[in-house]
C-alpha cells in the first residue's frame, strides 16, 4: 500500500498509542478529582499545556485549550470571538477557500446578524492582500484565514496579514493551521487563535488544541462544568491529550529534516508528472511541499482515485472533509479554475516517511493510469 492522503489524515506514531493505552490503564483519573491521583494528573495536564507551548514557540500570552479537533477549536475561537466582540462592530472577514469548519462558521454568524465579507484570492491561491486593505475599517473585529490550504497547499503570507492587521487592535486574528503544522514555518506568536487537529500531525483522531491570546476573553460557547479556562467544558481528556502532547514533540523534533524531506520528495513528484502532456498541475510552484493538486481535464477525479486504488495507491479527489458537501469545489472555483479542470483533479498529500521505492512503484502506476485514460484527455479547456 502506498499512502498519498496525508492531508485527510496521517497514521498515528507507535509511541503516541503506546501512550494512549498506558495512560487509559494506569492514569486514567480525571484531572478534575480532588484525591492525589486526580490531582497527579492536573499537574500532567499543566506540563503538557507547557511543552506545547515550548514545541509551538508561543510567548506567554498564549494558553492552550483542549479540544477534540480543529472544527471546535475553529467554532468555539470564532463564534466565542464575534460574540465577545460584538459591541465593538460587526464585521468579519474571511476568504472563500476556507475549510468548511471556518465558512459554515461565519456564514452562521452572518445569519445571526453579522456583517460577512469575502477577501479576494488571486489566481495562485494566496490571499489579495490589496483587497483585504480595502475591506478593513473601523467596524470589523475579526479576521480569519487558513496558513496552508488543505486542497491546493498553496501558503497564505500570515506575516503580511498581522502586519496589516496592527494597524486595527479591535481586530481578532485566528488561523487555521491544522495543514500547516510541521510543513511550514511560521511564528505564531503573530496571530491571536490557532488550531490544531492532532491526526494531521500522526497523533489520534478526536484530538486538538485551539492556542488563544488570553483564553478568558473569549465568550464560551459550550457550557457545563467550566474545564479549559471555562471555555471547554467537558471532563479532560487526559489520555488524548498527553499523546497529542507526544506527537507534537516528535513533530517539533522532526520538523527540519521533515521539511528537507518533503521538499525533495514533492519536487520529485511534481517533477514527474509535469512530462506528461495533457496533466495539470493546479498547486502553485511555492505550495506547502506535501500537497500536490494535480488534473487531468475530461477524466473524472473519481475515476481517477479509483484506477489509482487498483495499484493499492490511495490518493483523494480533492478534500475527504468536504466531499460530501456540493460546495468541495469552492477552493478551485475560486482560483479561476474552469470546470473540466476541476472535475478531473485529484489530490497526491505525501508523508515524510514516504520511501524511494514507493515513489518509483507510483511513478510505474501512474504512468499505467495515464495510459489508460489519456484518449480521454481534453486539451481545449
Ligand atoms: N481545517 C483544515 C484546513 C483542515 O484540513 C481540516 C481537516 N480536513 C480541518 C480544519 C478540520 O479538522 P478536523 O476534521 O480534524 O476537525
């Protein structure tokens, strides 16, 4: 088997189950019990708030909220946001190649009575920061958008956009770093609220953090017996969390050398595929290295995927998240991309770990594959 869908998620590191299933037979108390092995546990729970922080780099501004993953730590950082800040204006920008988690989000938000407003991107993907200035006034009081696209990999220029962003202190910043993390540096210390989902990072499903500027300004949205700050209410997940600690350190250890490998593995891939006439490659040339989007126009990404799972390669259409949802194409439509291109696009996310041979046997499948479709392929777009 050869696993190219690491964006959807990736396989959990041995020691982070290993800690899993220790931490579920020997500590499994709650954190939040007043006898000496709940209160044990509390001081993990603390530690492991503090590695955090040191493995993200993050000033002590920051606390860190549990969470089961990026969609609640997205809702409860944006809604908990516009709702604290409401009095001071109405206005939220975001951009509409957002993972769903954040768009159904704010487009709720719209419907409760906010002002919602779209930042352009342009055709590679990135933000338009000249139409991000022109929306900006003195009503808008957050701003959010993701560091890495889930779809495209393209990188969004965070440091520009807190730069701009001084300039209007009302303004909360959150970003989606959930395809960011471990693949792209970036100093987070220069937005408000972050989040994270520990599956994308080989940690367990069901787990995240959302990293927030002083967690108490936030308005909770989840209510009940006050854990995480009183924002996350809910007993601890004690044995979640301590792995999701434990994958992130082996990320943050990793994180150079992963970023080296990435780089070549990507650069060889996308090489690759770049010969083939007719095949597009849609990921623009400074994406995050891992993800390559990839179309051939007038064969469907279903066909695709499918004729790639035959040689027991296992890629995606464009996102698993959203697949389901008729609006999974709204990241290509927004970068211009026509129909046919988008329809016959499928998405290759590698890992680090991803072998040599591995890359020539789906070099060897690929060119099968190319072959069996290629009199389908429409060159007038
Ligand atoms: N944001 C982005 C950019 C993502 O790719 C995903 C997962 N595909 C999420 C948020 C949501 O993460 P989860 O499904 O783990 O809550």
């Amino acid at each position: 088997m050869i696993y190219l869908d690491n964006a959807a998620t990736t396989k959990p590191n041995e020691d982070v189950i290993q800690s899993y299933i220790q931490m579920n037979t020997q500590y499994f108390f709650n954190p939040n019990s007043p006898h000496t092995a709940g209160v044990k546990i509390a001081h993990l729970i603390d530690k492991a708030r503090d590695n955090i922080k040191q493995y993200l780099n993050l000033n002590d501004k920051f606390d860190i909220i549990f969470t089961s993953g990026a969609t609640e730590s997205n809702n409860i950082a944006l809604q908990g946001m516009a709702q604290a800040k409401k009095r001071f204006g109405k206005t939220i920008l975001t951009t509409k190649i957002e993972h769903p988690s954040v768009l159904e989000t704010m487009r709720t938000l719209e419907e409760q009575g906010f002002n919602l407003q779209y930042i352009n991107t342009l055709e590679n993907g990135k933000l338009d920061i000249t139409s991000l200035k022109k929306l900006l006034n003195d009503d808008v009081v957050l701003v959010t958008c993701m560091h890495v696209n889930n779809i495209m990999g393209q990188i969004q220029p965070i440091e520009e956009i807190s730069n701009i962003l001084k300039d209007y202190p009302k303004v909360h910043f959150h970003v989606d770093g959930v395809q960011g993390f471990g693949k792209v540096n970036l100093n987070i210390n220069l937005v408000d609220s972050y989040s994270l989902s520990a599956h994308k990072f080989h940690g367990l499903k069901g787990s995240g953090i959302l990293a927030f500027k002083q967690a108490k300004t936030i308005q909770p949205i989840i209510f009940g017996g006050g854990q995480e700050y009183g924002i996350r209410s809910g007993t601890v997940n004690a044995p979640v969390n301590i792995a999701l600690t434990k994958a992130m350190r082996q990320m943050d250890a990793q994180m150079d050398s992963n970023i080296k490998l990435l780089t070549e593995k990507g650069k060889e891939i996308r090489q690759f595929i770049d010969q083939y006439e007719g095949v597009l490659i849609n990921s623009p040339i400074d994406a995050a290295p891992y993800i390559l989007n990839v179309s051939f126009p007038g064969v469907k990404g279903e066909v695709l995927v499918n004729a790639f799972s035959k040689y027991e390669i296992y890629l995606s259409t464009t996102s698993a998240c959203s697949s389901k949802k008729s609006s999974h194409n709204e990241t290509l439509k927004a970068m211009g991309l026509s129909n046919i291109i988008i329809e016959g696009s499928i998405r290759i996310s590698i890992a680090p770990d991803l072998t040599n041979e591995q890359i020539e046997a789906f070099k060897d499948a690929f060119d099968k594959v190319y072959n069996e479709v290629k009199e389908l392929l429409k060159y007038e777009l």
